[in-house]
C-alpha cells in the first residue's frame, strides 16, 4: 500500500429504493478501481453523463457513503473504518469537497468568512482571532483573492466565479492533499470556467495537490487532466491518459460523448444544427 | 424584518386587522398591572352592575369589577399560552431539526415518538391528571403538560423542512469546514425554519388557549387563579345567563374570542409571506 | 380597447415585420431596503429585433442580464423589476409594451399560442402537487382543439420528441430526475407550435447527449412552423451550431450583434473576442486565459463603455462616453470606439 494517496478496489455501491413491497435496486457504481499516487500530485478526471455514478464515488472518497463491495482506502486507511470523532476529523482535514453550484455552497443567510475561519481553527489549528484571519488570507491568496474582498460579505454580494474562488479557498484553507471537485464549473460561463481550470492547474503545480475533477465538460476535461476515466451507469468504459483517449475514444459511448460536445466551428465546418 | 414589517403592514389587510386585534388584548392584559382592585378580592365593588360609566364592562355577583378582572385573567391566559408555544417550539425545534439532519435511525426513533404524541388523546390525559394532581395542579405545570402534549405536529413540519437542508450543499460545506451536529442545526439551520415557527408558534398559542378556557369552564384548573376560563366558570356557577348578568359571560368570549380571530389572522399573514408562491401572486404577477 | 386588442390574432401579420423588435429597453431592479434606494440596470438601453423564422442567440456571462432581458419580453417581470423606458413590440399583438400592462385576458390567450416562455430552472412552472399529464392538460388543451383522446395521443407523440416516455405523464415532478424536468416544460412551451418562443438556458442543466437532441428538436420544430426563438445560453458552443444570429450582452447592454458564424469568425468587440478565445477545445493544447478584473456591478455600473475596466484597448474616450451600437457590415452591430483597432489585432 505504500505511496497510495488514494486506492479504490472494485468499489460498488448499490441502492435500494422503495418500500417494502417494491424495491428496486439501483446499482450506482460498478466494481470501479484507481489508484492515485501520494508522490505523483495529478488531476484525475471523472466524466460521464449525469446519472453515471460520478457523484457517488465523490461521496464515497469523501467517506460520506461506505461502498456496498470493495474496499476505498486514503493513506492506506479503509475509509469504512472511519467513525465519528478524531478520525474522520483528521480525514477532512486531508480531503476536502468543492461542490457543483458556487450560489448554494454557503448559506445565503450567513458571511462567507465564517466558513474559512471555521476550517481554519478546526483543522489548521488556528486559535487566535488574528490567526484565522491569516489563515484564511493566506487560502483566499492561492485562489487570487484576499480577505479584504471577502470580509463581512453575505453569498449573494459575490459573482458566481468569486464564489466558486471562496470555495476552493475555503478546501484549502484545512491544508488538504486531496481535493475533490464534483462539476465545478458546469453552472459558470466559459470565461470563469477558464479560471476555475487555470486555477485547479496552478494548485497541482504549485502546491502539489492531487484533485478529482468530476464533470461532463469534455473539453476543460482535456485541458487539464493528467489521467481520466470515462463512466457509463455505473461502470468505467475506459480510462487511461487524458490526451490518448480524448483525442481518439476506442468505447462506443465514449465516442458518443465525444461527438456531442458542441464546440465552436473550425472554419468551413457546417452548425450540427443549421437551418 | 422591518422593512417587511412595514410591507405587510402596508400591504395585508389580514395583518393589520390581526395586529390590531392583538395589540387590544395585550393592552387589556397590560392595564392589569395599574388596577385599582387586587385579582382576588371579592365584594369590593357593587354586585350585578350593568355596564356604566364607573364599572366599564359591569361587575359579578361576587362584587368584582369585570373590566379590571378582566384584565389580570387575559393576562394569566396569555402567559399560559405563551408559556405553552415558548416550550413547545423548544421541543419541536430539537427534535424536528435533529430528526431531519441526521436522517436514519436517529430520525426513524423520533419519528415515531412523535407520532405516538399525535394519537394520544389528549384531552382526556388532561382531565386525567386534573384528578390525580387536584389542589396540586398549578397553572405552570399545565403548561408544561400541554406543551409536552403539542408539539408533535409542527416537529414534523420542521422535520421536513430540515431533511430538504439536509442535501443543500451548504450542508456539506459546514460539515468539512468542521462544524459540529449542534453548530450547524443551530447557526446554518435554525434560521430557516425560523419564519415557519413564527406562524405555528401563533397557531399553537391558539390552540392551547383554547384548551385552557375549556378545560377552566369546566373546571378542571386551578379557579382560584383568574383566567378567562375561570371568569365564565363563575359565571356559570353563579347562573349569570338565568339571572340576566349577560355582561359575565359576553365580555370575556368576546375578549378570547377577539385574540382567537387576531392571532389566527396574523398567523395566516404570516403563512403567505413565508409561501413564496402565494407571495408571488400577490406581488401582481400572474400565474404562468 | 381597440378590436385587435380583443383579439390579438386579427392583427394582420406583416409579411417579413420581425416577430418582436425591441427599442431602447431598459429594465431596472428597483429595491428599496431600510430607506435606502438600490437600482440595478440590468437591462439598459437594449435594441434588437428578432426576425421571423430564425433562432436569435443571446449570450454573455452570468449576470450580465440575459434572463432579466427575456423575461421582460415575456411578460414575465415581478417587482421589483420595472419597466424603466423603451418599447417592446410584438407581429401578434398591438401596443408598444408588449405583455407588460396588457390586460389578464389579452395574456392569456396570447400566452401558450403565440409566445411560450421556458424559464431558467425547470421546477418553477411545473405545479409540485400536479402531476405531468395535468399540467399539459391545464395549459395546453384549451389551445389545440383537440378532442381528449387526440390531445393526449399528439402529446405522447410530443414528449417522444424530447425522448421522454408516456408514462411520465403520470408523475409527479419530483419523481423526475432534473434532466426530464427540463425537457418536460420544453416539450409544454413547444407543443402548441407558438409563433415565438423564448428559452432562457433550457439545455445548460442537461447533459451533452441529450442536449444535443433537445437542440435538434428546437431546430425542428423552428422549421416546421418557421417560428421564431429567442435563445439564451452562455455557452457559446451551443450558440455556433443552433442559433443564426447571435446578440453578446455585457452588464445590461448589448455589445455586438451579428450572424453567428460572422461573430466567430470576424468579432469586433473585445469581450466577443476575449469570449471566443477562451473557449477550450478537445485537442487544442494552447492555454486559456478568463477575463482579468471582478466582473461590473450593474447597481454601480462603470461609466462610459461598461467593459472599460477589463478591456486591453480602453482609451479616455471609452471611459467617459458610451458607444453606441453602429453598423459595421449588412447584419453586424458593434457598440465599441475602438473596433478598427480590435479587428486589425490578431
Ligand atoms: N441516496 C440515493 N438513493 C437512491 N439512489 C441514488 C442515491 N444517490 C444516487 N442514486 C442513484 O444512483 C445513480 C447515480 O447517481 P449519481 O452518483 O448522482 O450520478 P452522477 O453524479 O453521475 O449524475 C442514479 O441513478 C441515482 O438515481
Ligand atoms: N429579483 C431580483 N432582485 C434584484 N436583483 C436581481 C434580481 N434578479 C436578478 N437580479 C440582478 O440582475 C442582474 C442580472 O441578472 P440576470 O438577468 O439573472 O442575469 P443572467 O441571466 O445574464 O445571468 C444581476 O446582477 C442580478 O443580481
Ligand atoms: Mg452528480
Ligand atoms: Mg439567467
């Protein structure tokens, strides 16, 4: 196990809807194995159409669902051994969330600071006043903001993108390895989403972070991933390095994907949907 | 809060009219602090007076001055009544928000507890206790039996609203920035359902003032202790509707029966404020 | 009332009119909050016209003011949105204000038959305790003249359309994922084959997959009727292959305007260009850059030209005056004093 930062072994995870009389079983993830390695910082790609189980496997990494087979270890640690108190503590100090939409990610009825100095004196063992608000500069800093713009400010005073920005700050701010980041951009525009990509690039290079970048953004997918698999109910079609597959898909649905994706037209190329 | 304050009461008629209704019952109840006769001396004024210019509202067959009378029983009943929704919403609120955060076992015991409070007959418990208790039923320990008794339904309500704060993402996001269960229930949740204890809290004062004046016209409360209930006990007692001394009972029904209509009315004012989509109707658009 | 107001389908269409033209709107947010009176211009001082038989795109990035610019179109404006000036005319009704101030009645039937609106977020128009079927039934068949039995064939047929089965009819929204909601209130705006329909972001819930093939529908459905849509999205892929012309907002104004394919190939405007260089593409290694500078307050927008602060190319001038929206080709609109320089720079 040594040198995993993150190991997943034919992970499933089955639901169960309904009542008693007429269950039904979703079969959300299937026997899905990765391995991301501690000394090699990496983005690691998850894409598939919504339903695809992408979420899922977040929330098992995030130790927030336990997988019905098969084992997800951080550090070597089973994350199904995790109980409440000091050890999951810990864990969340290693890996932190970025979730999908910047607008519901805070409370709208609370100041955005609460939230970097409540991850500051939880998990960077910030005590002070004054040390928390170091803290959380020095994490709104590596996002390109500052305290200064953030202080006393209530979500729906900031754009989506300096949102998205407080977010990522905000993960940081616990001195994680791992980040994951469940369809971060797939509510901004193209613009933002280039900052958001651009940024997630300097974090893995500047500070060697590892970060899952889920998503169904096939393009921002190939900008910046190092690695990438590609899911289908459940299911991974193929994976591999990002440039290799992106660029010539062997799995039919990842061919699919890949001719759906509307990208501006190269030059004598007809609309898909011309009048 | 105050600029919605001042629109509904610009803008709802409902409010106005309950406030209005309202703020005459807590007026009578605070003039009980100024009254000339102490609550529980009797023959201190003349017996069986119609309404007049020196006794407002008339006087009993046992010499009290209903208006001032009045006064300290409306203001025992409201104490009751908000004695009831203070310790009830506190029930409710934990069990509710709890119940709906933590999902699971946690919510499928509470969820049955509470359900279990929503069949019990409650009436009957309370008569129940009248006789064992008898002398020793004081109005606090009522209180405390009828809130015990009410707070099921809005725990549910409250329950449902937490379970959909439960999958907000803001959730996820206290959670990893290390908020604990009771910080995050408190601080993230706790102002949303806020608004909707506002309007049950009304409803529930309601209710459980209706549940004194019966169980005190019937006595089954302590009668000595001045309240509207007790008042038309009294009356009863004395057959003031036979001997012709209307006033003993039209006064004190219409007073509760006054703060019924004001409470209720507030309560469905408040309701549409907190509805977003009955706001918008009013806010002059159509439906699509 | 005049006899076209009473009935909105008297109103002799002009062969080639636009189906709505839009001058000089501007649509404000007006709050006022413990005294202290806040505007937000989200829509300021917008002209454009959308044609008959065309799919108009309209883009810009969040906030920019897109959605408040359609649904003032609509009819769809709540306090504390207010008309502030300009005029809205539709080819299907008289009057200069559009929907806005126009009788209940008059809405109504106008609505559904004419113009269909699809909001952005898919779950305020369909009714929580309703199911599908009812829904459809509530809005759209009083419009279609079909006996029961011939409504519910032609909108069975309708939803395979969006790839939604019949059984959907039977529930409730929130047994529906997302996605289906979404196709839902497309597939309700577009049964009744309205003259003009506005989508505001109807695809950007959606996955690629099935948002190509709600795209196609929308392109099918313009052709059979030679309808026209109002098409809103900020993702400039959709726009290069569904709309013919497209209109690019920035902070409540329009900044260009043009036919789509002229608007990739030849853009005038600086945030037009910085817009299409930012888009990334599968197999193109170059790296990306976003816009520098914190996107405008449209409470306190910037003076002159609104993109002033983030533009590489702002002079004095664009700092003090606004530009103006002026010609620069057939069908190519540009509100920028420094276009000639913007185009010459590679
Ligand atoms: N808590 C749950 N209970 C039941 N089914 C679930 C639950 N969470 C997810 N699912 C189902 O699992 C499948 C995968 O969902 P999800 O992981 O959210 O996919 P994605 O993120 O790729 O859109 C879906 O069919 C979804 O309905
Ligand atoms: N109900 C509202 N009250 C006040 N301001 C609003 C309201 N709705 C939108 N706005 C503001 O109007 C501006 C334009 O918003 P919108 O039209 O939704 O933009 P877009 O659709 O381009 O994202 C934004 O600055 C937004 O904050
Ligand atoms: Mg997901
Ligand atoms: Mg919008």
């Amino acid at each position: 196990m040594t040198g995993a930062l993150l190991e997943l072994d034919s992970v499933s995870k089955t639901f169960t809807r309904g009542g008693l009389f007429s269950r039904t079983q979703v079969e959300a993830v299937i026997d899905v194995s990765f391995r991301l390695e501690a000394a090699k910082p990496e983005i690691f790609s998850i894409i598939g159409e919504s339903g695809s189980g992408k979420s899922t496997l977040a929330r098992i990494i995030l130790a927030l669902q336990t997988p019905t087979r098969g084992v997800a270890r951080f550090k070597g640690r089973d994350l199904a051994t995790l109980r409440d108190g000091a050890d999951r503590h810990a864990f969340m100090a290693a890996v932190q969330p970025v979730f999908q939409n910047p607008f519901e990610a805070f409370n709208p009825l609370k100041r955005l600071d609460r939230y970097l100095y409540a991850t500051c004196q939880r998990f960077a063992g910030a005590k002070t006043e004054t040390a928390m608000q170091e803290g959380a500069d020095k994490a709104l800093r590596q996002v390109g903001l500052s305290l200064a713009e953030v202080k006393g400010r209530y979500p729906h005073e900031l754009s989506g993108g300096q949102l998205q920005r407080v977010a990522i700050a905000r993960a940081l701010a616990s001195g994680p390895s791992l980040l994951i980041a469940d369809e971060p951009v797939s509510m901004v525009d193209a613009s933002l989403r280039a900052s958001i990509v651009n940024l997630f690039r300097k974090l893995r290079d500047e500070l060697g972070l590892s970060i899952i970048y889920i998503t169904h953004d096939l393009a921002t997918a190939y900008s910046i991933s190092d690695r990438i698999i590609i899911m289908q109910k459940g299911q991974v079609v193929e994976s591999g390095d990002a440039r290799t597959i992106l660029a010539d898909p062997k799995h039919p649905y990842s061919r699919t994907l890949k001719e759906s994706v509307l990208e501006p037209l190269a030059p004598g190329e007809r609309p898909l949907f011309a009048r | 809060m105050f600029v919605v304050l001042r629109d509904l009461l610009r803008y709802n008629g409902e409010f106005l009219a309950g406030i209005l209704m309202t703020g005459v019952v807590v007026a009578m109840a605070l003039l009980s602090f100024v009254s000339p006769y102490p609550p529980l001396d009797q023959f201190v004024a003349p017996m069986d007076v119609p309404p007049s210019a020196a006794h407002w509202f008339g006087t009993t067959s046992r010499g009290q001055d209903l208006f001032w009378l009045l006064t300290y029983s409306i203001r025992n009943t409201l104490a009751f009544g908000l004695l009831v929704a203070i310790l009830s919403r506190i029930l409710s609120l934990s069990i509710g928000l709890l119940a709906g955060y933590r999902g699971g076992w946690v919510d499928r015991v509470l969820m049955s507890i509470n359900d279990t409070f929503i069949v019990i007959p409650l009436f009957p418990i309370l008569v129940l206790f009248y006789f064992v208790m008898r002398d020793n039923m004081s109005w606090v320990m009522l209180a405390v039996l009828t809130a015990l008794l009410g707070w099921s339904y809005d725990a549910r309500l409250i329950r449902s609203v937490a379970l959909s704060l439960r999958h907000r993402e803001f959730t996820q996001t206290a959670v990893f920035s290390g908020m604990r269960t009771h910080e995050i229930l408190s601080r993230e949740h706790l102002p949303f359902v806020l608004p909707i204890v506002f309007s049950t809290s009304l409803n529930n004062m309601n209710w459980s003032i209706g549940l004194e004046v019966t169980l005190a016209v019937l006595g089954f409360t302590d009668i000595n202790r001045p309240s509207v209930g007790g008042m038309i006990y009294w009356a009863n007692q004395h057959s003031a509707v036979v001997a012709g001394v209307w006033w003993w009972i039209a006064f004190p029904v219409g007073l509760v029966v006054m703060l019924f209509i004001g409470l209720y009315l507030l309560a469905i004012s408040m309701n549409e404020y907190i509805d977003p989509r009955s706001r918008l109707e009013r806010g002059g658009g159509r439906k699509e | 009332m005049s006899a076209a107001m009473r009935n909105p389908a008297a109103k002799p269409e002009t062969a080639d009119g636009p189906v709505v033209a839009v001058r000089d709107l501007r649509a404000w947010y007006r709050l006022r909050l413990f005294g202290v009176d806040r505007e937000v211009k989200a829509v300021d001082g917008i002209t454009f016209e959308v044609r008959k038989d065309e799919i108009y795109g309209l883009a810009g990035e969040s906030s920019s003011g897109k959605s408040t610019l359609v649904k003032t179109i609509a009819g769809a404006m709540r306090p504390p949105l207010e008309i502030v000036g300009g005029e809205i005319q539709f080819s299907f009704m008289d009057g200069t204000m559009g929907l806005n101030r126009a009788p209940a009645d008059l809405v109504e039937r106008v609505r559904w038959r004419h113009l269909s609106y699809v909001m952005q977020g898919s779950m305020s128009v369909l009714n929580p305790v309703r199911r599908i079927g009812t829904s459809f039934f509530d809005f759209a068949f009083r419009h279609m003249g079909l006996d029961k039995a011939g409504f519910e064939a032609a909108v069975v047929a309708h939803l395979a359309r969006v790839n939604l089965p019949a059984s959907v009819l039977k529930a409730y929204p929130h047994e529906l994922s997302g996605g289906m909601r979404q196709r839902v209130t497309i597939a309700l705006a577009t049964i009744c084959r309205p003259q003009f329909i506005i989508a505001d972001e109807p695809t950007t819930a959606l996955d690629v997959v099935v948002q190509k093939d709600v795209l196609a529908m929308f392109r099918s459905i313009q052709r059979e009727m030679a309808s026209s849509v109002l098409f809103v999205t900020h993702d400039m892929g959709v726009h290069a292959h569904l709309t013919d012309r497209l209109g690019i907002m920035y902070a409540g104004r329009l900044v260009e305007e043009a036919r789509t394919p002229d608007v990739f190939a030849r853009p005038r405007h600086p945030y037009t260009r910085h817009l299409i260089h930012s888009l990334p593409r599968i197999g193109d290694d170059r790296p990306r850059s976003g816009l520098e500078g914190t996107p405008p307050s449209l409470a306190n927008p910037p003076s002159g030209c609104r993109f002033h602060p983030r533009c590489a190319f702002a002079t004095e001038r664009c700092r003090v005056e606004v530009p103006p929206m002026e010609q620069v080709a057939p069908d190519h609109r540009v509100a920028c004093f420094e276009k000639d320089r913007v185009e010459a720079t590679p």
